[in-house]
C-alpha cells in the first residue's frame, strides 16, 4: 500500500511542478510581452496550458489558477494602459470558462478516459 500511496504522491508532485512551471513561464513572458513590448492579445494564449492540465489533473483547483492568471493579465494592461480595458476582461472571463467547462468534463470522466490525458500510468495497457 505504501509502495502505491508513495507512487501517487509522486505523480502529484510532478504534475504540480509542470503546472508551476508553466505558470512561471506565463509570468517571464506577461512581462517581456506586456510590460516591455505594450502586446497584450498572443501571449494570453499560452495561459490555457496550464489551465487545461490543471483542470484535468486537479479539477476544480484550476478555476483559481484561472482566476489568478486572469487577474494578472487584466492587470498588466492597467498597468501599460492606464485603465481597465473590456478586451482583457473578456479574455480573463474565457480564462475562467475553459477551467470550469475543463473541470466538468474531468469530473464526469471515467478513470480509463483520465489516464489517456496523463503522462504516466500505473495500468498495464495490455489487460
């Protein structure tokens, strides 16, 4: 049991440190986009990686980080702007959607259909 549980720590702790390494690379590049080069509408793209493999590894945890990730960006561009543009809202406002919709279908998934999203898996492919 041990041996399991020990396993299972593992496989969280590894896609906690992907999902925080992927929101680190979202902080370096809000900056370098936003901040120095006044761009505010390609970047946000890359928001979702974490937000979608939150959600399908974490659930509902995800809708925080989209929260979060949302804020920042609605942020920056007072920052650069001035004022609270509509355009920054809206897209943190899709942020948020895609990590709910993405922890529905997670929730509502089977375990079976899970481990195909996952980078490893405890089951033997041939049973």
């Amino acid at each position: 049991m041990s041996i399991i549980k020990s396993s299972h720590d593992q496989v969280i702790h590894q896609r906690s440190t992907i999902i925080l390494t992927l929101c680190l690379f979202c902080l370096v590049l809000t900056y370098a986009v936003t901040i120095e080069n006044h761009i505010d509408v390609v970047y946000t793209h890359f928001f979702y990686l974490p937000i979608i493999l939150a959600g399908f590894w974490f659930g509902n945890k995800a809708v925080p980080l989209a929260l979060l990730l949302g804020c920042l960006h609605v942020y920056t561009n007072f920052l650069i702007v001035g004022n609270v543009i509509p355009s920054s809202i809206y897209r943190a406002f899709f942020l948020v959607s895609i990590a709910v919709i993405i922890a529905l279908i997670a929730k509502t998934s089977t375990p079976s259909t899970r481990s195909s999203f996952s980078f490893s898996s405890d089951e033997d492919p041939s049973n």
